[in-house]
C-alpha cells in the first residue's frame, strides 16, 4: 500500500488526476472503474482541464462506474448516470456508447446485476479502479457484512449510508434504499486501485480501514492486501493515523 499525503481537498485531487490522466496517456484504450459522490469531483475537474488544454484524449477511453441506486432513472439528477455526465463525460471527448454504469430501473435486479458482470468480463481487466470511501468503511456500496462479495449484486443501504446521502435529496424519505453494485473481488481484480478520502469526517473510516484487521465489516480494509493500492488522502483524513 503507497499513501499519498495531500494538504488539503484541492491537493488530494490534483494527485489523484495525476495517476488516472499518466494511465490514460500511457494506455489510450485502456478501461477505468469510476466512483461517484463528493470525493472524487475534484479530480474529475482537473481532468478536463488538462483534456480542454489538450493534453489528454479519452476517445479510445472505456469506463465502469461502481453502482447506481435502484429505483432511480437515468437522468434523475441524482442517479449516478446523471452524476458521471454532469460532472465528467459531457466535458471530455469519450465515446457514451463505451461508458458502462448499472441500470437503476431494471426490472428484474438478478438480471441486471448478471447483464453488468458480463459487461465487465467482456471488458477484460479494470486498469485502474478509482474509490471513495463511505463513513463506514464501505467501497463502491459493499456494506458491513459477514464475508466479502464477488459480483454485482443489489444490497439493502445502512442508515449510516442513508444519512450520509440525505444532504443529496430533498428528504430523506427520498434516498434509496437500495443500490446495485460491483462485489468487492471486481474490484480487487483492477491492475491498480486508488481510493480518495478527504476531511475530518473520513479519519475514523481510513482509520479503521487501513490501520486496523481486514475483516468485510470494513469492505476497503481488503485493499490492504492489493499489490498496486494507492491512498491518497489529505491531512485531515489522515488525522487519526
């Protein structure tokens, strides 16, 4: 495991883009798992700064976002799929047709999730999967639990995970309940991974993530055992360590 200490929220990003856009320039076809939420807008801003200034090309770029609520459509402004076209792939030049990010409104869930896991096996190897982390130590949506999950599935939210999401939508009667997500073992077949954590909220999470047992009742806690992990995180995620 390699951290990276960033000074603050702006620094954190910056790092982050740095790995994802050498991964771009080094492999122009290469596939990215991406994450949603607050973490990771910061690095997607960067990005298409350097891809305005014409330093990066995402047109041979395939991606795999890490899940969706269920019940939300596609262009609910806080579905996911909204999330990536607002904040990345309207303002960079990748292809729609080769951005793959779990359908919310399936009607039948066991499908969906066996439709998304042949996506990712036609895709082949995730060359670098980017993370946040969740309050409570989750990745992607892969909850406390007894034993870690290999493929996607659909997983009942924590409270804590609804909370934390509440600030999102009007009421916290209209948060999901429900996500589909990539398992835990998707994740950890990426060639790299990369997680980004920021702000004194997520200290007690990396902590217990990354300086305590590997155990799925911390999902990110298996990164520990990823041969090319890289943190990065800034001081005051980093405050408890």
């Amino acid at each position: 495991m390699k951290i990276i200490r960033a000074k603050n929220y702006d620094h954190m990003s910056r790092q982050a883009a740095n790995i994802i856009s050498a991964q771009v320039i080094l492999k122009p076809d290469c596939v990215l798992g991406l994450a949603t939420g607050s973490s990771p807008i910061g690095t997607y801003e960067q990005l298409i700064k350097w891809y305005e200034k014409g330093d990066l090309d995402f047109s041979q770029v395939r991606t795999v976002n890490l899940d969706e609520y269920v019940g939300l459509d596609r262009e609910h402004e806080q579905s996911y799929a909204w999330f990536m076209r607002s904040h990345f792939f309207d303002h960079i030049n990748i292809d729609p047709s080769n951005t793959n990010i779990p359908c919310g409104t399936a009607l039948d869930g066991n499908a969906e999730c066996k439709r998304y896991d042949d996506t990712l096996r036609s895709l082949g190897e995730i060359d670098l999967q980017l993370l946040g982390i969740g309050p409570n130590g989750h990745i992607g949506f892969n909850e406390p639990d007894s034993c870690f999950t290999k493929g996607t599935h659909k997983v009942a939210l924590t409270e804590t995970t609804i909370r934390a999401n509440r600030r999102f939508f009007q009421r916290e009667e209209d948060v999901p309940r429900f996500a589909y997500t990539m398992g835990v073992c998707d994740i950890m077949n990426a060639s790299r991974v990369v997680l980004v954590a920021s702000g004194a909220d997520k200290a007690d999470a990396v902590k217990a993530a990354f300086f305590g047992p590997i155990t799925p009742l911390v999902s990110a806690s298996i990164l520990q055992l990823h041969p090319n992990f890289t943190l990065v995180a800034d001081e005051a995620a980093l405050s408890k360590v």
